[in-house]
C-alpha cells in the first residue's frame, strides 16, 4: 500500500458501512503476511488509517466480529502496543464516560450491559413518516444514538414506510430535518419500502411453511374473535389455497381486497398480541410516496420491524414499553424463520401531564383547524416544542438525564422548561415591552428631568457584557403599564428601573387611568422602594409594535386515555394575544432569538420585522410575533 493511496480511503473510512466494507477487505488481504501496513514499525499509514478506522464508528463494529482476522489481528495490536497515538482517542473516550458518569448521577441510570455488545452494537431509530417527530419519538432516537456512541457501534435511521395512506414525503424529510437539528447524525438512511421484495419472499414462505394464512374475517368480527379467543374460520386454509388469495392480493382484485395474511401463532394466547396477526394488507387507493403504484399489499410492522432489523444488521433493538406485548411476537417471527437473532431492551416513553402523543389525535387537530400545523407551539412535537421557545442543548440535555429505565412516569412540565431556562437566562437580551391597551402616559418633571430627548448605551444583559449593548432613550415623556399605574399612591417613592427613582405627585382621573406626573429624584434608594416597574419613553425613538403571545395545555385532563374522545376534553381557549410597543433597540430582533422582556418573561421571536414579506398577510402592518416561554414555575404551560 503506498502513501498516496492513502487519502482516498481515508475519504471512503468516514463514508457508510457499505462504502467501506471493500476497502476493509482489502486492508485485510494486505495484512496477511505483515504486522504493519507498510515497513516494519509503526509509520505514517498505520497511524493515519488506525485513527481513521478507530473514529469509524461502522469499521470498529465491523472489526470487533472478528470476520477479517487479519485486519482484526493489526487494530488489536497498534491499541495495545501503540499508546503515543491514542491521546485524542482516549480523551474523547474519557469524556464520553464522564458525561455517562453525569446523567447517572442527575437521575438516568446508563448502567446497562447490552447482551453480546463485545461482538458489536448496531442500533436502529425505527419511525413512521406519518406525522413529525414528538418528544416521545426524541427519547428514542437520543437513546439509540447515545449507546451506539457509548458502544462505538453504529445508529441506522430506518423510515417505516409500510402504510401508504397515512404517509407523506413531508413527514419524511421533516423527520430527518429534525434529528439533524437534534444532532443526531445516522450512520446510514434506509426505508423498509427498500426491502417490499424481501418481506413478500419472507410472506410466502411463511406462507408455504405453514405459518400464516388468508383471512376474509371482516374487522369488527377478527377484532372481537381475538378479543375472545376464537379461532377464524378460515385457519386452516390449505397451503395452495392461501397462495393463491395472495396473488389475488398483490393484483388488488376484489378477492383480494377482502383479505389480509395473517401469521398463525396462536388463537387464545393469554398475550393478545400473540392471536395471529396481521402481516400482510391490501391498499390499492393511496399511491406510496416512494414506490408509487407499483405494490398493492404492504407488510405490518409486526412483520416488518424484526425481519428487516435481522436482516440489516442490527443487533439491539431499542424501543418504548409500548412494544413489550410484542416481543414475544417479534421473537417469534424470528425464530419460525430462523432469522439472526436480534437483542431487544424495553425503555419507558416520556408522558407529560395534559398532553398526548398519539400521532392520529395530533393529526386530527392539524386537519380541523384546531391548531396552525405541526408545528404549533402548543404541540409536544419537536417542532413545536422548539417553536415555543425550548433550545437544543436543553432538549438533549432534559431527554438523555431520563436515562433508559423502563419505570413509566407521568411528568410535570416544570423541571422540562426550568431545564431550558437554565440554558436562556445567561444569554438572553433584555428587552422592555409595555402594553398599548389602556397605556398611561408619563410627564416627568424635577431638576432631574431631560429638557431634551436622549440616549444612552446599556448593556443588553446585566450580568453578561459579551451579549452586548443597546441604545436606551429617556425623555420628559413615557408610557407605563396601567396594571401598574392603578398600584401607585399620590407622594410614592417608585424605581422606574435602569433609571432611578421618581415621586408620584399626579394621577390622572378616570378609569382607565389617562396619565401620570411624576417628579425625578435620582437621588433616591433604589433599594428603599416597593415597586420597580418598567417604562419606555414616547420620545427620542422609534417604538416598535409587537404581539405577545401565550398559550395554554390543548387539553383539560392531566392523562387522556385510549377510550377518552378527544373533543370532550379540549381546551376552549388555548391562546392569548396582547398589542405592546418594544423597545427601538427591538427592531432588529429576527425570527428564532430568545429574549427576556423585563418584568414579564423569556421570549422566542416567531416573526421579526424583516421576517415579513412582501404581500403576506399583515405585511402592512409590520410588527414583533413573540411567543412566551415557559420558565418552569409551577403552573407554567
């Protein structure tokens, strides 16, 4: 091997498993007869391809089973005899345990010894493309990515795309979109429609085998045999027979379209999800988003997820408690068709209060109306969750410390955003807001007050210098919340804050109150006062007008049920909006910064000025889109 063959294949040893498993064989080959790559020490090659293969995380899963013993031979040998290269390696080894050493000790027990990890760890992130990805789906991804790492195995991200009429593109490119975003980096993007064939070979062997048979049953009536324990009238269909009505399936005749394939596992098992299930369905009405037209049945993921997971590769199968009755079906299919065996562990999905993750009930508020999409703020969507306001650190951070414990816990929403408040509150620029219903207007008077409009320059952050600074204006003339004007007395010493203080010696009559004559004394104790309130001045700058906006739980019950009909418990109202002018210093805010308005809380800005575009509705009227983050408190939605 010569020295400028070498950047090529380091190129191809950070591409995927399939790209590099040539390239290993060749290596391999090479090292028949020799301990080192090239000469007899420890050269340049050796060390570049060890530390390319060894932060591979396919080609050290691919090496630790031990296929290619001479290649397997040369890794073991440079790790133990050759330490002067290794330093970054074990640094980052060494932080990777210290952060496991971290989320064990904040609440999530990583203690767990995958069966067989020493002969490699391939994990699999296994989502349907039929809606975005919610919190629960988060948990799942995180983990599976998180002990691949831990393991130096590798994460496939497989689509399952088996139900044409509930799929979409969009929902798949979002889901990838958003692990991206979660940095969740797959090592390889498959879809079980990549292997359609494969499962339909697998189905008629079943098929020939004995294992499964064609079921014309109608719904109700399988639903209520298997409910009770009755055995169909058509089990015991003869081989030919069941065949047959397959091939009338795959044409999607009318024959066809009134059976399914069912495995035939047991009738009255004790584990319901053990009473033959359906493996195999007609859906001649909806195109697939990928294969278009060209199939007329569709496999489960009964049958789908264990065949595909042992014919991938994978070797651990991370999944919610959801999926507990079926293991013993997945094992099943495994077993019947004598398939690699696959290494299943359990984990519990997080449940919030007042919230649900049914992808079909998310579904059903997106295609009424009842919310602006996938999106929406008051979703546990990953989206919509970020669209309120929650930041990515925060995200992973709040997931990964749930750990994989199979414990099933209906959670608070407090500690998810007092997480994220964590992470906002040293970095978030203060911005002051007042509300334009019923505003009080200000004169100030006293040796003290400006006789003419000014700025100053302020620091954003009053505890982090590196957010930078502002422009702040004062006058003889301001504007104050009437929340806070109805408090004040006649002779009170108030703080108007970043300022000083001033004395109250007029109050407008009348209800709402119209205005305020306050005398400047900034000679006063700031620390003397009661109340510290916010204010803008109505000169020496431009105010800019915003939308504040909060939202409130989509539903009235802390835990919605399988049977519970949604529109019984709904919330009427879930949003409120308030008119307020921002400070000048706010017009360049712009669409995702996160601030904290003085006095009222953390902000995510939705829409800023220049966010607007030409023609779209509202577009005239330019303004701030805020939407309030939950801090965490109790209460906080």
């Amino acid at each position: 091997m010569k020295l400028d063959e070498l950047k090529p294949l380091e190129a191809l040893l950070a591409a995927d498993f399939r790209q590099i498993e040539p390239r290993l064989q060749a290596l391999d080959k090479h090292l028949i007869l020799r301990t080192y790559l090239n000469g007899y020490s420890l050269g340049e090659i050796d060390t570049k391809i060890w530390l390319a293969l060894r932060g591979n995380k396919a080609a050290v899963s691919f090496i630790k089973r031990g296929s290619l013993a001479n290649l397997a031979r040369w890794f073991q040998f440079v790790e133990d005899n050759h330490p002067e290269i290794q330093g970054d390696i074990k640094a980052k080894d060494a932080a990777a345990k210290a952060k496991v050493a971290a989320l064990s000790k904040a609440g999530g027990s990583y203690a767990l010894a995958l069966q067989n990890a020493d002969q490699g760890v391939v994990t699999r992130f296994l989502p349907e493309p039929s809606g975005y990805l919610h919190i629960g789906h988060a948990k799942a991804a995180l983990l599976n990515d998180y002990f691949a790492q831990t393991y130096k195995g590798t994460m496939r991200l497989r689509l399952d795309d088996t139900n044409p009429s509930k799929e979409k593109e969009e929902f798949q490119d979002a889901i990838i979109e958003d692990l991206a975003l979660m940095g969740i980096k797959p090592d390889t993007l498959t879809y079980t429609s990549d292997y359609f064939e494969y499962l339909h070979d697998m189905c008629v062997r079943l098929i020939k085998e004995g294992h499964a048979y064609a079921d014309d049953t109608d719904q109700e009536t399988m639903r209520d045999e298997r409910f009770k324990g009755i055995a169909s009238k058509r089990r015991d269909r003869t081989v030919e027979e069941n065949l047959r009505i397959f091939e009338e399936m795959k044409k999607g005749t009318e024959e066809g379209l009134r059976n399914c394939i069912r495995a035939k596992i047991s009738v009255d098992n004790p584990n319901k999800a053990m009473r033959d299930p359906v493996i195999y369905r007609c859906n001649v009405d909806t195109p697939h988003h990928r294969t278009g037209t060209r199939y007329k049945v569709y496999p489960t993921y009964d049958l789908a997820a264990p065949l595909v997971d042992s014919h991938e590769g994978v070797t651990h199968a991370l999944r919610a408690t959801e999926y507990t009755d079926r293991n013993p079906q997945y094992q099943w299919f495994i077993d019947t068709l004598k398939l690699r065996q696959v290494h299943i562990w359990d984990f519990a999905r997080m449940n919030f209060i007042k919230t649900f993750l049914s992808k079909r009930k998310l579904a059903k508020l997106v295609d009424t109306g009842r919310v602006w999409g996938w999106d929406d703020p008051r979703f546990p969507t990953i989206r919509g969750v970020r669209r309120r306001g929650m930041t990515v650190p925060a995200l992973r951070d709040f997931i990964l410390k749930q750990g994989p414990s199979r414990n099933i816990v209906t959670m608070d929403w407090t500690n998810f955003w007092a997480s994220n408040k964590k992470e906002i509150d040293p970095i978030a620029p203060r911005h002051t807001a007042i509300s334009q219903k019923n505003v009080v207007k200000i004169t100030i008077t006293g040796a003290d007050a400006p006789a003419e409009p000014f700025t100053a320059e302020k620091p954003k952050h009053p505890k982090n210098k590196d957010v930078g600074t502002k422009n702040v204006a004062f006058s003889s003339e301001l504007i104050l919340d009437q929340a806070d004007a109805k408090s004040f007395k006649v002779g009170e010493e108030i703080t108007l804050m970043a300022w000083g203080n001033a004395i109250v010696r007029e109050i407008g009559s009348g209800d709402p109150i119209p205005s305020l004559t306050c005398e400047l004394n900034l000679q006063g104790d700031v620390k003397s006062t009661e109340k510290k309130v916010t204010w803008l001045s109505s000169k020496g700058q431009a105010l800019v007008p915003a939308e504040l906006w909060d939202f409130d739980y989509l539903i009235t019950k802390d835990v919605l049920q399988e049977e519970d009909n949604l529109e019984d418990f709904l919330t009427p109202v879930t949003e409120t909006v308030e008119d307020a002018w921002c400070d000048e210093a706010s017009k360049d805010l712009k669409k995702d910064d996160i601030i904290q308005l003085e006095r009222r809380g953390y902000y995510r800005v939705d829409k800023g000025l220049a966010d607007w575009k030409d023609g779209e509705e509202g577009a005239k009227g330019k303004r701030l889109v805020l939407f309030c983050i939950p801090t965490g408190k109790t209460g906080s939605k």
